[in-house]
C-alpha cells in the first residue's frame, strides 16, 4: 500500500476537479484524471479511443496511465492527490467486457487505505464536451465504486457537498486523523 497516494473518486460531476484544484492550490501534488486528458490526445489526433466511440479502448488506455502515474507518484514524499485512480477504470473494463482485470490489477497497485468519495450531487451536476452522459449514468458510475473500493479493501470516506476549500479541510483533517 502507498500510503501517500490518496484517491479522490466517486460521482462524474460530483465536485472533485474543484477540490483537486483547491489541494493544488494549497501545495499538494495532484494527478489528473485519465479520462480526459485521453479525451484531449484523441480529439486532438482525431483518435477513436473515446468513451462514446470506443469505450473499452478508451478503458484500456485510462488502465495505462493509471499504472504509470501511480508508478511515477510512488517515490513522492508527502501526498499526492488523484483524479480516479486505475480502480476506476479497471472496474469499469471489467463490467463492460468481463475480463478479469479489476483484482490483479488493483492489488498489484494500491493506494492509501482510506480514498474520498464524491457523491451524486444533482445541483452542481453539468455535461460538457468531455462529460457527454446524463445524470442517471453518473450515478451508476458512482453506486459500481461505491461497492469496488471496499470490496477492495479501502476505507471509503464520503465527501460532504459544500465548498472546495471545506473539503479539502475535510481531506486533510481525515488524513491527519488516520496517521495519528
């Protein structure tokens, strides 16, 4: 287990790029999500690894990158903080192919035992050119991780929906409480 390697997961929409940003802000390293920056590369090439064109490509290649930032990430002292994490995408994979993947993968590759989950949070919910499913898909996105990170091993700490900067006191009191 990397213990300085916290997850920040949960709900698409949910608030947690907006609490990434205010760890980001306050010193913390933050490794952004996968999927988009995907998104970005394949739009840019005119790729067809997307989710609404090739899902289990787009899968596939968020697995990768989630194993080379968490490796890149496993020498850094102090935490560092991530948009998803390869759970994310190796369970998703897994329930849309079948391919056993989600429990070598994530076992070869932890991260600290206890990850922030956001969750559905409809008021602040929006879609863009990146986030193109609707609410409803975001909320079974969020009840599959709700029940894989335990499932997993990881003590799931719920989000409360307020502002950035109170959850990320709320972060960071909850990580100083653990390694007491």
């Amino acid at each position: 287990m990397n213990e300085g390697l916290v997850v920040i997961s949960g709900c698409s929409g949910g608030g947690k790029s907006s609490l990434l940003a205010e760890l980001k802000a306050r010193g913390h390293r933050v490794v952004e999500e996968p999927g988009r920056r995907i998104i970005a590369e394949e739009t840019a090439n005119r790729g067809n690894a997307l989710p609404w064109r090739d899902l289990a490509a787009f899968l596939r290649r968020a697995i990768a990158i989630a194993i080379a930032d968490h490796a890149a990430a496993a020498g850094n002292a102090g935490w560092t903080f991530f948009d998803r994490g390869l759970v994310d995408a190796a369970s998703a994979l897994q329930e849309l192919t079948g391919e056993q993947v989600l429990h070598p993968l994530c076992t070869a590759h932890r991260y600290h035992r206890q990850m922030f989950m956001a969750p559905p949070w409809p008021e602040i919910y929006v879609t863009d050119a990146d986030r193109r499913h609707g609410f409803e898909a975001a909320v079974a996105e969020y009840q599959r991780l709700a029940t894989t990170y335990p499932a997993l091993g990881y003590d799931v700490v719920l989000l409360p929906k307020t502002t950035s900067v109170a959850r990320a006191e709320f972060v960071l009191s909850a990580l100083a409480e653990r390694d007491r």
